[in-house]
C-alpha cells in the first residue's frame, strides 16, 4: 500500500521548505541548481517509495534597481529600498535529476 496522499503532502513542504525557507526571513539560495539537489535530496530520503526526482523551472534573471533614495516607512535593514525587476521571458530551462543510487551515505 503506498499512500499517495501522504507522500504529495511531504513532497510539497519539502520544496516549500528547500525553496523558501521560513516566512519571516525566506533562506538563501547560491544556485537553482544547488537547491534543486537539496530539494531533491531531501525528498529522497524522506520518501523511500520514491526512485527519483525530476525539477524543471524556468530560468529567470532580475535586475537590480536601486530605490534606496526613495524610503519606504517601516522598511529598513539590509536590501531595504533594492526592487528586483524580472526579464520578461525566461533564458531557457534548468532541469535536474537526481536518483536514489545516486546519494552517497554518510
């Protein structure tokens, strides 16, 4: 008997989790590439009905535009005034596999 429900229920925290960490804070990412192993990682071994794990996401990139010069009340501390802009359309894919024969133990 596999419980799917659970499972999907698992999978899901796990990426909301890997991906953007507590509400009040969010979490640093160095790469999409890095946190997709995490994310993937983590599903693993929480799930040993699952083989592997497959992620695709759109590549975006954000400019920087510097509002530091127009205060906003109540928002200070590092990053306060920077607005990320999006790129209208996506610079390809990044897409990622890992499999469970693939994690070494530690």
């Amino acid at each position: 008997y596999v419980d799917f429900c659970a499972i999907y229920s698992r999978v899901k925290n796990t990426i909301l989790d890997v991906f953007a960490g507590p509400a009040e804070k969010g979490i640093y990412s160095p790469s999409v590439q890095q946190t997709q192993f995490l994310t993937q990682k983590k599903i693993l071994l929480a799930n040993p009905e699952i083989e592997d794990v497959k992620m695709s996401m759109p590549n975006r990139h954000y400019f920087p535009v510097d509002f530091s010069k127009f205060p906003i009340p109540g928002i200070t501390g590092e990053g306060a005034g920077q607005v990320l802009l999006p790129v209208d359309k996506p610079s390809g894919m990044i897409t990622s596999k890992l499999a469970r024969s693939q994690i070494v133990a530690k």
